[in-house]
C-alpha cells in the first residue's frame, strides 16, 4: 500500500493547487448564497474525483492493471503518455501566462456565480473535476498507479480515499476557513483569489512540469 500511496502523492497534489476550482469557490462563498454553495460545490468536487478513481481502478481490474513482477506493460505506456501530456500542458500554461504589465484575467462564466444556485454549484464541480483536461490526465494516472501498485482491494479504497481527501484539501481548507472564521476569513480569502489569478498558470506550469519529469522517469525505468 505504501507504494500505491506515494506514486499517487504528485498527482493528488496537482490536483489539489489547480487555481481554478479554488478561484471559482472563493467567488461562490462571496456570494448570497456562499455557505450552502460552497458546500455543494466542495462535495460536487470530492464525489467526483472519487467517481472517476474507482472507475479507473475497476478499469484496471478489468485489465489485469498488475503483472507478476509489477504493473502491467499497458499502465506503463499510459504514465508515459501522461508525462508527455503534461510536458505539453505546462508548455501551454507557459504561454498563458500573464505578461509583465498584463492584469491576469479569470473566464467570462465566472460572473455568473453570484446568482448560482446549490444544484448549479454541484454540476460545475463535477465538470471542473471530471472534464478538466489538466485534472482529468491526473486522476486517470493516480488511479492507474495504484491499481498497478498493488493488488489488494483494500489497500486501493485507502489509497483512493487518500488521494481523494488530498486533491480536495484547498477546498477543504478554504471552505472550513470561511465556515469558521467570518469576515475575517472573508478578507484573507480575497487577498488569496487575487495572487492566485497573478500567479496560477505559473504555479501550475513548475506542477505540470514536475509531473512530466516523475510520470515519464518512472514510464522509462518501467520499460527498461
């Protein structure tokens, strides 16, 4: 199990600094509806990521995700092809990235979160955690690295279970934040939303690297 949960580590913690779901949570808390959409969205978020581990894991079974000697040839072609899509993501966020002088810009489709409702709050953390294209690459690869880490059942629910809590810890933690300190909390998370709408593509750029060079290491020493 040890191994499952530390190939699985990099990848939960990907997850967990994406600017953009934190960003969109920020903004629903500060809205009229902030306790209950903020909830709804964390939780839309958490059952999602868990969703689309254990379908994964049950594709891994399936598939015979683990080998005699180690995980399967397959898992390692598909961490190999990962680590080269997230060489190409962090090429991506590179190139996005706010010039010096250029006021960083968050989407259009974030206005609206003002008047989202709990329902509306929910699906858009599915979407953001399920249809992401940087998140999506990440939760497919832990998934495939646990299930070709061991073989035991129970030792893959903990690790998904982990990888679960840790990719959603911003949210977690910004959500208890606001729950438990008021205004206070309020203001501290507004000074947070703007440094990571400055800052996000390169945090996630330095991430997506960092992952290539583990994913395509790890493939490469697999294959050899």
């Amino acid at each position: 199990m040890g191994e499952a949960i530390g190939g699985m580590l990099s990848s939960a913690v990907g997850v967990a600094i994406s600017p953009l779901p934190l960003i969109a949570l920020i903004l629903m808390l500060a809205s009229p509806r902030g306790r209950a959409n903020g909830i709804a969205f964390t939780l839309g978020w958490m059952i999602t990521l868990a969703v689309v581990g254990s379908l994964m894991l049950l594709i891994d079974i399936a598939a015979h995700a683990r080998g005699e000697d180690g995980p399967a040839a397959w898992v390692t072609w598909l961490e190999l092809g990962l680590g080269v899509l997230f060489a190409a993501l962090a090429v991506q966020q590179w190139r996005s990235r706010p010039r010096p002088g250029q006021p960083a810009t968050t989407p259009a489709w974030m206005a609206s979160l003002d008047s989202m409702t709990p329902g509306k709050a929910f699906r858009l953390a599915a979407l953001l955690s399920g249809a992401n294209p940087m998140n999506l690459p990440l939760t497919v690869g832990a998934a495939a690295i646990i299930g070709g880490a061991t073989g035991s059942t129970g030792a893959r629910v903990v690790a998904l279970i982990l990888f679960v809590l840790i990719a959603s810890s911003s949210l977690l933690g910004t959500l208890g934040a606001y729950l438990l300190g008021g205004d206070r909390a309020a203001a501290a998370l507004e000074g947070l939303k703007v440094w990571m709408t400055a800052h996000g593509a390169a945090v996630m750029t330095t991430v997506l690297a960092l992952l290539a060079v583990t994913y395509i290491g790890d493939a490469i020493g697999a294959l050899r």
